[in-house]
C-alpha cells in the first residue's frame, strides 16, 4: 500500500440474498479513485469469491469480523486499518450503526438505492430515477444528518464499458437476473420462449449464486443459446443486445443508456418502479410474477421483434437521457 495515501474502505453487502450489485458498483468507483488512495474491500465473513479468478481486482479483501450486533468490531478494523474514509453499500448498515462509526471517520458516505432511509453521514447518494423529490422529503421527516446528498439519476454508477454505437446484432436476446437468481421462478416461461423463437440467439448471463439453471443448458440443441457464467461485468455482452428482459435492478438504467427495448420483471422489493417512472427512462414493458403466463410473454417478444424499428423508437422517446459521468460527479462532490 502507498505509503502517502490515505486509506479508503468500501463496507459492502455481497452474498447469496443480496447478490453482487452494492460490490459492483462500488468497485467501478475504486477504479477512478485508485491513484489517490489505499483502497480495502470490507464484506461478510462468508464471502467466497476469488474476484481475481474473474476481474483484474488490485484491491485488498478484509473479511469484516463486524456483525449487525457489534458494531465495536468495525470501529476496531477503522483503527487497526487507519481508515480515514469509508464508503457504506449496504441496507443493513442502519442508522444506528451510522450514527455511532460516522464519529471515528473523516468521511462517512452512504450509496442507496431505498427512498425513506434515514441516514447519518457526510454524503448521501441515491440516484433512483425520478425520486429525487421524495427522497429529500423523507430525509427531512425522518430527521436524517448529512452534509451534502447527491440524489437522481445524475449520479448513476455506470459501467466503464458500456457503448450505445455499437450496431446491434439482429434478434439477440439478452437475459439477466442478477447474481443470485432461482431459474426455477421462470423455467416454464423461458423455455416455451426459447422453444417457440428458435430464430433468435440468446445470451443467457448466470451469476455466482444463481441455481436451478439446467434446463436451461439442456434447450441449446440449436446451437442459439450462449450461457455466459459468472461474469463480473457483462458490458461487451448488453452492447450486442436488441432485446433485453431481466429484473428491474440497475438494468433499467444500463438499457435506458443503450437504447434497448426491454421486459422487466419485478421479483425484489428494492426493484418496485412505478411504470410511469420507467416510461421517462424509456421502457414500457414492466411485469409482475403473478402476471406472468408463459404464451403471452413468448409473444410479446415476438411483437417486440416483428416490430422492432417501431419499439425502438418508443425507447428513444423519454424524458431522461442518461451519460456515463456520474462517478465523475460523485468524486468531485465528495472530495474523493
């Protein structure tokens, strides 16, 4: 480590519940900000992943002894480390624990992505879209202490590769549900998809912890289906696609970018998006589970794809327009 740099953490949730987003997204900061500092990845006693086996990760790993029951175990690590700032991504750090570790630290920052928490730190960032205006509410009515809150889709954590001029391959379906998805949720919808538009290829992106994904392997007699595991950042992959259908994470952000038509399913309670919300990024086609029936979901990809200069610009008709600089807005408003 850099002998004149100041030491930077990053307190990250990343396992089979929560998956892999809140590390993600906070290694894409690490990466603008290595230069300057001593960078140390703080997560779960369990976490297993040798993220060098699949990313260049050049940062150090500390297994946190901390629990959600003593939070003197992570004010010990910020001594023993000399943590001078510390970047929190993560929904069970609470208010309390903020409270009590923000003290020991120059900086203490939060990453969100919830609309009502309340906070104590030096910077609050959320960039879910369009919600600015309530998230400053509810900070106010729950009393939250910050200085400076970096709010709205402004400051979206972008992947560095992500390129909306890439010519898109014709017919390519690209799905995705994360890091720790059950394929057994969608196994009848898939594959009658699958089964009934063999005139498509699919990349099919299968995180660390997703399971139940067989049958899925077991439908590629024709050759059309790329299974793509355990990838840490697909962006070469979603530049290709035309079609995308996933979980309404931070997907609906990274299609909005590119310009993708795309089906989102909502299977998590931080994944609830108002539909108008979504229309202003672009997308209008945003499902529940239980709304889920197997032929109609098969034809309206197909509709999407009969009709794709039509849907597509549908999708270029919103009101946000997104660009890739929101980590740049985040280091120099934070003073990182």
């Amino acid at each position: 480590m850099g002998i004149n740099k100041k030491n930077l953490a990053f307190k990250v949730s990343a396992n089979n519940t929560v998956g892999l987003g809140h590390l993600i997204r906070c290694i894409k900061i690490a990466k603008h900000i290595k230069k300057k500092y001593n960078l140390i990845f703080l997560v779960e006693k369990n976490f297993n992943i040798n993220l060098k086996k699949y990313i260049k990760f050049e940062f150090k790993i500390v297994k946190s002894k901390f629990h959600n029951k003593n939070i003197k175990l992570l004010q010990k690590e910020i001594d023993d480390y000399n943590i001078h700032t510390l970047i929190v991504d993560d929904y069970n750090f609470n208010y309390t624990y903020q409270k009590k570790i923000r003290k020991k630290l120059h900086k203490l920052i939060i990453i969100d992505d919830l609309t009502s928490r309340r906070v104590n730190c030096t910077h609050y960032i959320n960039y879910k879209h369009n919600s600015s205006t309530l998230i400053k509410k509810n900070l106010d009515k729950n009393k939250s202490t910050f200085k400076k809150a970096l709010l709205g889709e402004n400051f979206w954590i972008p992947s560095n590769d992500l390129n909306n001029k890439i010519k898109k391959k014709k017919n390519c379906i690209s799905i995705s549900f994360g890091n720790s998805f059950n394929f057994n949720i969608l196994k009848k919808e898939l594959t009658h998809l699958i089964q009934n538009n063999t005139n498509c290829t699919y990349q099919i992106f299968i995180g660390y912890y997703c399971k139940n994904y067989d049958y899925l392997i077991n439908l590629n007699k024709n050759d059309n289906i790329k299974i793509i595991k355990n990838k840490i950042f697909i962006d070469k992959y979603l530049n290709k696609t035309t079609v995308f259908i996933g979980s309404s994470g931070n997907s609906i952000y990274e299609m909005s970018y590119l310009n993708i038509p795309s089906i989102f399913l909502s299977l998590s309670k931080n994944q609830k998006n108002e539909i108008k919300h979504l229309e202003y990024l672009g997308h209008y086609f945003y499902l529940r589970k239980q709304e889920l029936d197997k032929y109609n979901f098969s034809n309206l990809v197909k509709l999407i794809i009969e009709n794709y200069n039509r849907f597509k610009s549908l999708n270029n008709n919103k009101k946000i327009f997104l660009n890739k600089n929101g980590i740049k807005k985040i280091i120099k408003k934070c003073s990182l």
